[in-house]
C-alpha cells in the first residue's frame, strides 16, 4: 500500500512544463526529508531532487537543475516538483520519496538523500511523457 500519492503527470510537449504533486496518504509519520526519483523504461532509478522539510536545503540532479524546482507546503503536507523546459530524456516514471530520520548537516544530506537509502516511504509512481 503506497505510502504517498503522487499527481500531476501526463504528456506535454519538449519545452514544456509539468508540475508534479505529492502527499501522505495518511498523516500517521513525520517527515524529515523528501524527494522525487525518476526510472525511464530500460534504466536504472535515479535521483531528481530532494528537499529538507524545514525548506532550508534542496539538492537536485545535475542534468535538471535549472529547470525542475523542488517546493514543499507545510500546512499541506505536500511536495511539488515543477518541471520547466523539459526535454526528450525527461519522460519516465517519477516516484515520490519520504524519510522519517533527521539528518544533520547539509553535507551529509546531500551525499545520502541522492541514494534511495534514507527513505523510508514510496508513492507508486507517476508517468511524465515528452513529446519532441
């Protein structure tokens, strides 16, 4: 049973944008940090952005900084993904991602919350198709 509920996927045109929502499906964990990945059909699943839950830190992939902004709404316990600019090697399947455990240090949070490692809740995923 996913954890979090992703929308806001869909087809858009190369150059276009996307934005994608994410929350709890049930408000029973805190959240300390979240996150968006991505797996494209034949690739392995990679990291897209994350962000501390206080706001303080985002980290994002190289290849979409610049144009995909992670945002979070306290009061709505939910995560954004605006995608801008997207291009033909964006489309996948973007998964929401939750931890529950702090982790100190903007160093620190950055080299963990790139690997799947720290987070403990999944959405089942929301399909982001470009067409060129």
């Amino acid at each position: 049973q996913a954890q979090l509920v992703e929308s806001g996927g869909g087809l858009v045109q190369a150059g276009g944008s996307l934005r994608l929502s994410c929350a709890p499906s049930r408000r029973s964990f805190h959240i300390y940090a979240m996150g968006w990945f991505r797996q494209a059909p034949g690739k392995e699943r990679e990291f897209v952005a994350a962000i501390r839950w206080s706001g303080t830190l985002t980290y994002y992939e190289d290849s979409v900084k610049g144009r995909f902004t992670i945002s979070r709404d306290n009061a709505k316990n939910t995560v954004y993904l605006q995608m801008n600019s997207l291009k033909p090697e964006d489309p996948a399947v973007y998964y929401c991602v939750a931890d529950s455990q702090y982790t100190d240090g903007d160093y620190a949070f950055k080299e963990t919350h790139k690997t799947i490692g720290p987070y403990d809740y999944w959405g089942q995923g929301t399909q982001v198709t470009v067409s060129s």
